[in-house]
C-alpha cells in the first residue's frame, strides 16, 4: 500500500488504507484486497485492513470487551463476568442509555451569559453494535464521551459548539478493590496531540453504594484526563 514512487518524496497510506487515484483512501472491497477485522477485533480507522496485514493491524480487544466484525472499536457489554475474579456485574440501568451530564454553571460574564462543559456517554451494549453518541448537529463517529461546550444566554436560550472527542476507544475494565466498583478505561483513536502528549484518558467508576440510587459526578477534568464515578448499587457485584 505504499504510494509508487521513489526517493525522499515517497510516504506510506496510513494503516488499513490503500493508494488509489492519487489518494490514499479508506480500504474497501473492490477489488478483493480488504478484509473486515474478524469478531472481537478492530482497527481504529477503517475496521477493513489489507488482507497482507490482517494479523498484524487487526487488534485484539481487552479483556471483557467486544467487537462486531469491521470495528473501529470495542465496547463493554452491559452484562459481564470479569476473568481474572470471575465477579459479575449488570450496568445495564446505569449505561445502556445516553447519560448528559452537564458540569455546574459558571458565573455570568458581562453581558449575563454563563459557559460550561456537557457530556454525552454511551458505554454498554447488548445488541451487538458498539454504543455511540452524536454531539451538536454533525455526529461524532464511534465517540462513546463527547465534550461539549455550551452557552447558556440571559434568556436562557443555549448555544451548543465545539464537540471534541474523549473517548472512542475502550482500552480496558477493572474492578475498584475487591468487588468495590468497577472501572472502564477509554482512550482517543488519536493517541496524542499538542496538548496531551500522553493522549486524552477517561476513566469512568461505578461504585458500589446500595444507599444511594444513582449519583454521577466528575471528579477530575482536564484537557487530557477525565473522571467520573457514579455511585449506586449499578457497580455492585451480583
């Protein structure tokens, strides 16, 4: 898949695409040269890799985790057994719908206007198809945590912008203690930037505290690192 040419102008198409009409572009099947990452595996651009490169670029999900075939990524289901203590849990309450969560306003500016962040997380399935969120108008591809930033007037009317990506690739699930919670970790497909060199991180907690129905809060925000922890009896073992 490299582009044919020779010398210090020559670049390779970026994994899972191919060089066609002087482009690299997303692989497809015209031709019989791409494959659609088996189940339980993906690849974070395209979900199709060549079929040369199929056990090196399809990537196994974690532990606990699945994939349709063509993925870009894994999901949580919402019923699971963890292997390393065999404890099992149903978020199915807690995550298998949309949760917004919008942060506290902050004071007004001059002209009464108030800003703040809002969160849209889709984090469990059960129907085979990786959970996804849209953010604003133009939908977020794959995103399970979205950031949104929002206006709200002084007449109360909302302006909704800038929607920015922070996590559509869950890299792993572990319990909090023994059986005290469980904890799903999230990447960005783009692993770094400016900013976070390291890459963006979201950890979301559901802990377990049968007093409580469910309260959901952010404990840290950053531009590279969020968390939050939802306590409730969700994150208590069955």
């Amino acid at each position: 898949y490299c582009i044919p040419c020779t010398g210090a102008g020559c670049k390779e198409c970026a994994p899972g695409m191919v060089y066609e009409q002087k482009e690299c572009q997303d692989c497809d099947d015209k031709e019989g040269r791409c494959v659609q990452c088996p189940q339980n595996t993906y690849h974070v651009i395209t979900g199709s890799v060549l079929t040369s490169d199929y056990t090196s670029q399809c990537v196994s999900c974690p532990t606990g985790t699945l994939a349709p075939p063509g993925s870009t990524s894994c999901y949580s289901p919402c019923s699971l057994t963890l292997p390393s203590s065999r404890n099992t849990y149903d978020v199915t309450r807690a995550l298998s719908d949309v949760i917004v969560y919008d942060q506290s306003n902050s004071y007004p500016d001059q002209e009464g206007n108030r800003f703040h962040y809002r969160y849209k997380m889709k984090m469990c399935s059960e129907e085979g198809e990786l959970p996804k969120v849209d953010c604003g108008e133009d939908p977020v591809h794959g995103a399970q945590i979205c950031q949104l930033n929002v206006v709200t007037k002084a007449n109360g009317s909302e302006t909704v912008s800038n929607p920015i990506v922070k996590g559509n690739v869950i890299s792993g699930i572990s319990e909090e203690g023994e059986g005290r919670g469980l904890i799903l970790h999230y990447t960005t497909s783009t692993s770094s930037t400016v900013a976070c060199e390291e890459g963006i991180t979201t950890n979301f907690t559901l802990r377990c505290n049968r007093d409580h129905d469910g309260v959901l809060r952010l404990e840290e925000n950053s531009d590279c690192r969020l968390s939050f922890v939802y306590d409730g009896p969700f994150g208590c073992r069955l």
